[in-house]
C-alpha cells in the first residue's frame, strides 16, 4: 500500500479509506478544518496540549493507522479464512508413549464428539486444534488446515478467526436487546446485507429454542434455552470462524438437532466434548481420549443410530413430563411411553 | 534475563494468566521471578509464593503507581539477575488510564477483560494503545459474538498487538502465550539509559504535593478548572 503521509492530504485520505476518519476518533485525534492539509502538516498541526491531554503519541498513531488501514482493508476483501479440513497427526499420551493412529482427517459439514473422563484431555484437543499445534504443545500433536501448519504469525492472527466457541457458562454481559446486538455484531463483522442477516438468525434461533423471543427482548433477560439459541444462531450464521468448538453443552433446553444441523449446513466443522449420549450419537465420528491421548476414533454405526432414535424418544418423554410438572398436571408413565 | 512488563486494568485477571503461564515455563525448566507494583494493598505476592517463585512487592502508597514503577525499575532487574531468573515478570494495575510502566523494547502486555464493556479499549490509553500482547480474559463466559466484538474494538485502537484468548480459570491459552513472551536469547542486563514508551504527565499541582485544603487559595502550580458553561443562579 502507498500512503504517502508527505504529500497524501486527510481529505484524499479519507476518501480512499472511509474507515480512516473513525481511526482518527477512536483515538481522539481532532482534524476538523485540518483536512486540506497533507498528514504530516495536519499531524504536526495538533495542538502540544491536546497531544500531552489525550495521551497522544504522533509516531506510534501513524504507524498504526497504517496498520490499521492494511487490517481494514483485509476485513472487506478477506473471505473468511476457509477450513475445508483439519488433519490430527498424532503426538504423546501424558505418559510419554506415540498416540495410536495415523492420522484424522475432520471435513467442513462434519460432526465430531470427544469423548473421555475429567483431566483425560479433552480441552487440550479442542486448545491444539485452535492453535493450530505444530509439535509444541503438552501433547506434541500437529494440527493441519487444508493439508498444511500455519505459520506462527498466522496462528495467532487467526487464532481470532480460526475458531468459534460455544459453551454451558456463556452468557449474554451487554446492555442491549436482541436487535442492538446482533446489529452490533453484524456491524463489527462490515456484512452487507445487515438487515436479513439478522432477520435470519432472529429466526433460526426462535426456531431453537423452546420458548420463542422478541427482537426488543434484552439479551440479557433471555433464558438459559433462549441464550444459547441464539448464540448458536449468531455463531453458525455471522461468525467467520470455520471451526466451532463446543464444551459440554448438555441439557441446552434447545433443539439440540437441529442446532447441530445448522451449524453443518453453514458448512462449519463442528467439534463436541461431550458426555451426552444423544449429542454424542448425532455425531460422525467420536473420539475417545484417555490419558491425554486419542484412544480410538470410532464411527457412528447404523446400530447405534437405532439406539439414538429410541434415546430421542426417552428424551421427549422426559420433555413432556417436565412440561407436565411445571403446568401442575399429574404424571402418568404408561401414557407417556403410548404417546412417545 | 529476559523481562516482561504486564498491566492491566484492577480485577482483569492478570495474576490468574500470569500464574497459568508461569506454571507453563516451569514445566519447561525456566527460572522465572515476579514483582508485584500495586498501589495501597496486595496479597497477589502470596498466590505467587505458593506456586514457588522467587516474589517481591512493591506498594506506591500516595505515589503515583506509574511513577513509582519507573523510579524502581532498574533496582528490579538488578534483583531479577541476582537471583539468577531467566524470566523476570513485573505485574501493575493500571490504575490511571494516562499512564503506562511500558519501556522501549521490553516486552509489553495489556490484560484486559470481557466484562469490562465494550467502551473500555477506547478509554484506556497508552497502556492498551502500546502494548505488544493484548491479554483478553473472561472469554469463557461471555458468548461467542461479544467477544469477537470486543476483540474487533481492541483490534482497532491496537492494530499491531497479537491479541490472545486466555481463560485465567483453566488456563486455556496460557500454554501459548507462555511460548511467546520469553525468548531465551534475550539479555537483559540493565535499563539504564533505556526509554519509556510513552512520556507521563508532567504537571504537578499542590494535591500532588500532599496539600489536603480547599479552594482556590491553596492552589497552586498546574490548576485547571472545569468548564461548566454559563449559567445563571436560581
Ligand atoms: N498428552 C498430554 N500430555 C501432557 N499433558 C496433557 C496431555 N493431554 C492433556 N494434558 C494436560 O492435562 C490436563 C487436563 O486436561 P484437560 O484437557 O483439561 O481435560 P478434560 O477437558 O478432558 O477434563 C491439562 O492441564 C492438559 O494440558
Ligand atoms: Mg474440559
């Protein structure tokens, strides 16, 4: 990029890159009646009170609104960066011997469980898979993207970008309703076509969740069910991230199918750690980790699916029957099993 | 000796994410040292002695915490090389937004949290504005959209920082940001001679200087008086 601060005015400036003028706001430079100027003459024109008041560091900004302009830029003409598959190749259990496998391929559209006991290391997968592992974390386990490691710059930039979360503990801190955040969000993220994005994921995520909200709903008053809704809604739809791991996510109080379904067909990579048979069973693949390592990778087989059916039943039942508890209706098993 | 200076905002999580990455480099055979700069009160130098590192204090008392930080300074890395650390960490709260402990070419982290709205990157000055690493906490808790928000706004008073993820609970990302804070070649003797980052105020005006009364007549030196328009009794 050529931004010559000589002799490029902050008019020139700013019509190149709109984004600029809220740059010199950010950080409370003040250059109304200054944009005839070039950059340097407008920079050096700045008060010596102001700079010493507002904390103002002329080098420091300049080099980073070059920084900032380059990142900017990358935001509008960057697809998000594009995880067809991730490869696993193994690395060491916690007692030092080679993990058993050649190598796991994940596919965008995939589901993939993780599976073992507390402090068995299901964490440490889903951290090396964010950071793209290159031999140099606790398990020496390496991480592709599309075949190939990351480049140390690259993993941390994009460690941002890799790789989107979604967990039981999460919860809405904004003062906002539904319709503000998701604007926010939308707006943050430079899309388009802002409004029917957000018009879809208010939609999708009523369609998650149990209990259905409103767009001037404060997302801070939103249920456990509603929140994560949304959440998953907002994360399959707006988020750039091509990998979204989720830790232990039971009892959402949404339509866990579906949800997962949503997430697949936003062409995500979905990774689970989980101990829910029902969302264990939806998945591909499931991995079991014991002792920090990767014990066996086992396919979801056709048997198995049966049994996900019948589970599906088991968990309606308990639905209808926590619906009935909370209406003050009396519980009767045998009707329940009937209507199932 | 290679040394860090990390600050951060009270309460933002930054002895969570230090002793998360400090017991990282343990694991790996380095010899690392804290000292802790805080203004009226800590206890943080016990979590410290706890998990066995070599741990020092400092309190500013009426100083400014800042300015207390640089005077000392130097006396800390003589003490960091005299007890033979690889790694010496100094931790301050940031209370002032003008100020920062930041020195030219050592190492500089911000931590920051989630929860801190997401106005607070703008309002917190050079210690986030020109910082090497922005630390941010509290992820685990807030949902997937806010903090890529809040990363976006950190992003964008900040370009040049590397902006880590660190749950301070578990100490996801800790492990990562252990392998890029210490360089083993780095050899850091003294600092004298060397730079802050950024200049820090210099005016001092009579409360600084322990005055306690009110009122015009005992004000002296740097005043400045609040603009509060015109208006008329009623
Ligand atoms: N292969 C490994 N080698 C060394 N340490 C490991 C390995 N796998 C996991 N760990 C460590 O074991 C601890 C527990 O792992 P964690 O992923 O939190 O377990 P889980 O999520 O299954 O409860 C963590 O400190 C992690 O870094
Ligand atoms: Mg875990």
């Amino acid at each position: 990029m050529q931004i010559n601060f000589k002799e490029l005015t902050i008019l020139e400036l700013f019509n190149n890159y709109p984004y600029a003028r809220d740059f010199f706001s950010e950080n409370f430079i003040p250059i109304e009646g200054l944009e005839h100027l070039t950059i340097d003459e407008a920079l050096e024109n700045i008060d010596e009170d102001i700079i010493e008041d507002r904390a103002i560091n002329i080098e420091v900004f300049k080099v980073h609104l070059l920084e900032y302009i380059e990142m900017m830029k990358s935001f509008y003409t960057d697809e998000a960066i594009e995880a067809h598959n991730i490869t696993i190749l193994p690395g060491f259990y916690k007692d030092g011997s080679k993990e058993n496998y050649d190598e796991l391929e994940i596919k965008s559209g995939e589901i993939i469980c993780i599976v073992g006991p507390t402090g068995s290391g299901k964490s440490r997968l889903l951290a090396d898979i964010e950071w793209a592992a290159n031999k140099d974390t606790p398990t020496k386990r390496t991480v592709l993207i599309n075949g190939k490691t990351l480049e140390t710059k690259e993993r941390f930039s994009a460690s941002n970008k890799l790789v989107a979360q979604l967990s039981q503990n999460m919860n809405f801190v904004m003062d906002l309703t539904v319709e503000e955040f998701l604007d926010l969000h939308a707006s943050s993220r430079l899309v388009e076509n802002k409004d029917d994005i957000i018009k879809n994921i208010f939609d999708k995520a009523n369609d998650l969740a149990g209990e259905t909200f409103k767009l001037d709903t404060p997302i801070t008053s939103l249920s456990g069910g509603q929140s994560r809704a949304l959440m998953i809604a907002d994360t399959a739809i707006l988020s750039k991230s091509p990998i979204v791991l989720i830790d232990e996510i039971e009892n959402a109080g949404i339509d866990r199918k579906k949800a997962l379904e949503l997430l697949v067909s936003e062409e995500k990579i979905v990774l689970m750690s989980t101990h829910d048979p029902i969302l264990a069973l939806m998945g591909d693949k499931r991995i079991i980790i014991n002792n920090g390592g990767i014990d066996k990778i086992v396919d979801t087989s056709d048997e198995e699916r049966n049994i996900l059916h019948k589970l599906e039943k088991l968990d309606k039942i308990m639905f209808n029957m926590r619906n009935k508890l909370r209406y003050g209706k009396k519980l009767e098993f045998e009707e329940e099993i009937e209507n199932a | 000796m290679d040394f860090i200076t990390i600050s951060g905002p009270p309460s933002s999580g930054k002895t969570s994410v230090i002793i998360k990455t400090i017991d990282n480099l343990i694991r790996r055979g380095v010899k690392v040292g804290v000292v802790k700069f805080d203004c009226l009160y800590t206890d943080d130098d016990i979590l410290y002695e706890k998990i066995g590192v070599p741990v020092k204090k400092g309190l500013s008392g009426s100083l400014c915490p800042d300015h207390y930080f640089i005077s000392n300074v130097e006396e800390v890395v003589q003490w960091g090389q005299a007890k033979g650390l690889d790694l010496l960490i100094t931790e301050s709260a940031g209370l002032c937004n003008r100020c920062s402990p930041y020195v030219k070419e050592i190492k500089a982290i911000c931590v920051i949290d989630n929860l801190s709205g997401i106005n607070t990157p703008k309002k917190i000055g050079p210690m986030l504005k020109s910082a090497d690493i922005v630390v941010i906490t509290k992820g685990d808790i807030v949902s997937q959209a806010e903090r890529e928000v809040f990363a976006m706004k950190v992003q964008s008073v900040n370009p040049k920082a590397t902006i880590m993820h660190i749950n301070g609970l578990n100490g996801q990302g800790a492990y990562e940001l252990s392998t890029l804070i210490y360089d083993e070649k780095a050899n850091i003797k003294t600092l004298e001679g060397s730079k802050l980052r950024f200049s820090m105020p210099s005016a001092l005006c009579s409360y600084c200087t322990g005055e306690t009364r009110i009122g015009k007549a005992h004000q002296l030196g740097n005043v400045r008086k609040i603009d509060l328009g015109n208006y008329n009794a009623n």
